[in-house]
C-alpha cells in the first residue's frame, strides 16, 4: 500500500477510492474538527499556467457551494511531496453508481435525479463553469436522499513532466461526440453527459457500451456514429428526452440544462406525479454582459438581490423578492413602544453595539 499523504491541517487519512486522477481519502480536518472528502492528485509540480488553472477552477467550484446539490469544496492546497488536493463535504451516502449493482433505478427516481443534478449544471453555466465529466460516479446521495453533483473539472492539469490528472479527462462512456471530434466543449456538452447518465441510471448500462473488454475505439465510433438508443419501458416523453440529449448534433439537443431539466419537470407532471423544484442561479443585478449575453469576467458583479429563480412547474417562474422591511421607527415612536424616553437631540445616530443585519 503506498505510502499516506502528508497535508498540513488534516489527520486520519483513509482510502475511499483511488482512479486516475489519483486517491480520495476519507479525512479529518483539524481546525474545524470535522469529517472532509481529500481529494490528492496524482500530478506533481504543476506548471505555474496549470497551478494558476487549478486555482480558478478551485474558487470557481467554491462559488457553487451554496447549492444544495453541489458538493461543496472547503479547501485546497499542495501536500508536503507537491501533490495538488482539494477538501470536500464528505456526502455519506455513496454514489449512483454503486446504487446501481442493485439493478437500473425506477424512472421516477432518475427523473428526479436528473432535475436536481440539471438544476446544478444550471448554476454552474451561469456562473461561467462546465462540468465536463457527467457520470453516475459523479452523482452523490447526500445525508437526507439528495443528489449532489460532484467532481467539476479542471481541465488538463499537467505536472512538468507532462502528466495530466485524469479528473478532467473524459469518460469515453459519456462523452458528447463533438469532444471527440476535437471540439470545444459547452453547454450543450454537459447536456449530452446528463442524458447519457440518466440513460445510464434506467438501464444500468451507458447508452452505447458494448460490455466489458470491449475496445475502446469500437467504443468511441459508436458515439460518433451509431444512432442514439430509445428506451421501450419508460414514459414516452422521457424516451423522446433522452435521444434528443444524446443527439450527435449539439443544435438539435435542449440548449441549456434548465431547459432540459424543465422538460423533465414537464415528464413529472404528465404523469400526475409531485414535479421536484429546479433549483438554478440566484438572480443579480446589474451584472455586465457582452453582446452575445455571456458574463464579462472583468465586470462589477452587483450584491444578490435576495431573489432566486426556482422553477416547478413546466416554465420559470417570477422570482420572488425579499419580504419588505418595515420603515425604521421614529425615536418617539420606538419610545412608546418601549416606556423609555425618546434620546436627546443628536443621540439617536449613537449606538453602543454595531447593527445587526439579518440576509
């Protein structure tokens, strides 16, 4: 068994999984005396192009830690033989994917399933971040049954001598064609990886696998050329949903993961059953974007305004703003409803403690 890693800040490293990318271990950190998921990749001695990548993609996935189905990142750094790790929320529940050696899971579950995870790929694109690797392996039951989406990529991290991480390369299972071809990837990207995995959840096989032993490039020229399966013994709806995410051209698949999310809340409600809310990026204001709509990274970003959009039905609703606050007392007011004096004149702009305010 090789060796546990030295982090500064962290004690009883045990082994969960171990991939390319490198080892997850089950960890303790010492400064809030709490059970963390530590991520350690296997590269060494990042380029200082890749270190600053991994930094961004670091605080990129730690702005998202307010979704509740995001894992939330709580750390990252380098161990003392330069190993670059993050510190997650560790999700007690297991994967999707080991929920599957019990057998395909019943499609009201994977719709279900599939409108938390599109509602956090929909967070993530708004806020200018791919995922990049949609799996079931990728898909977390957290403590109270709720999935969290897991493991958004670093793209390519490479030490010196030239060695790519793994966490960020592609499952060739899952992996929408115009990667393959050499493309860039984008919305429609992760698209295709969602519907490939909910494909994956109801059958218990991904939609093109040819078993186990099986080349890999007999593998990659089915994605590239084979028509998208249809599955027989799910709503119709669905069926129709998922060959359309799984379509070879991006145009013709939905355009973003909340549209693909709302045509599985629509699945829901043709079928008389509770529609799950679809939980997307928080509004703001005032935010700077370029003439195609994209974020300008070097914008002002205004405050959150306190309004959320949350879809639950089939189209997005009106958010709902704040609660109005009351208008602040007048001294004599606040006096009548206390007993006490009103304050001199020139005392009611002093206060002994600073303010409380409550978001």
């Amino acid at each position: 068994m090789p060796p546990l890693p030295e982090v500064e800040g962290y004690s009883q490293l045990e082994p969960l999984a171990r991939g390319g990318f490198g080892v997850i271990y089950r960890a303790h950190q010492d400064r809030f005396d709490r059970v963390v998921a530590l991520k350690v990749l296997s590269v060494v001695d990042l380029t200082d192009r890749d270190r600053a990548r991994f930094d961004r993609e670091c605080r990129a996935m730690g702005k998202l830690s307010w979704h509740p189905n995001v894992v939330a990142v709580l750390d990252s750094g380098v161990t003392a033989d330069g190993h670059p790790y993050l510190a997650m929320e560790f999700v007690p529940g297991g994967s999707l994917a080991e929920r599957l050696k019990d057998g395909p899971m019943a499609w009201p579950d994977v719709v279900e399933a599939g409108i938390q995870v599109a509602g956090a790929l929909g967070a993530a694109h708004a806020a200018g971040t791919l995922h990049r690797d949609l799996k079931p392996e990728n898909l977390l039951l957290g403590p109270f049954g709720e999935v969290e989406l897991a493991d958004f990529g670093i793209a390519a991290v490479e030490g010196k001598g030239g060695t790519t991480t793994g966490l960020a390369t592609y499952t060739v299972a899952h992996v929408a064609p115009e990667i393959l071809e050499g493309r860039h990837p984008d919305e429609r990207s992760d698209v295709y990886g969602l519907a490939s995995t909910l494909h994956t959840l109801a059958t218990g096989a991904s939609p093109y696998s040819g078993g186990d032993g099986e080349p890999i490039a007999a593998l990659i020229t089915r994605v590239l050329q084979a028509p998208p399966p249809r599955l027989d013994d799910v709503p119709a709806d669905l069926a129709d949903l998922l060959v359309s995410g799984l379509a070879k051209d991006p145009d013709e698949r939905p355009q973003t993961a909340a549209a693909f999310g709302e045509r599985l809340q629509a699945v829901q409600t043709a079928a008389g059953r509770p529609v799950t809310p679809l939980r997307l990026a928080p509004v703001t204001s005032g935010r700077a974007r370029g003439p195609e709509g994209e974020v300008d990274p070097d914008a002002d970003t205004a405050p959150v305004t306190g309004e959320a959009t949350v879809v639950t039905g089939g189209a997005p609703q009106t958010p709902v703003p704040r609660l109005p606050q009351e208008p602040a007392a007048t001294p004599t007011e606040q006096a009548a409803r206390t007993g006490e004096p009103p304050p001199a004149a020139g005392d009611e702009n002093r206060s002994s403690s600073p303010p409380t305010v409550i978001t």
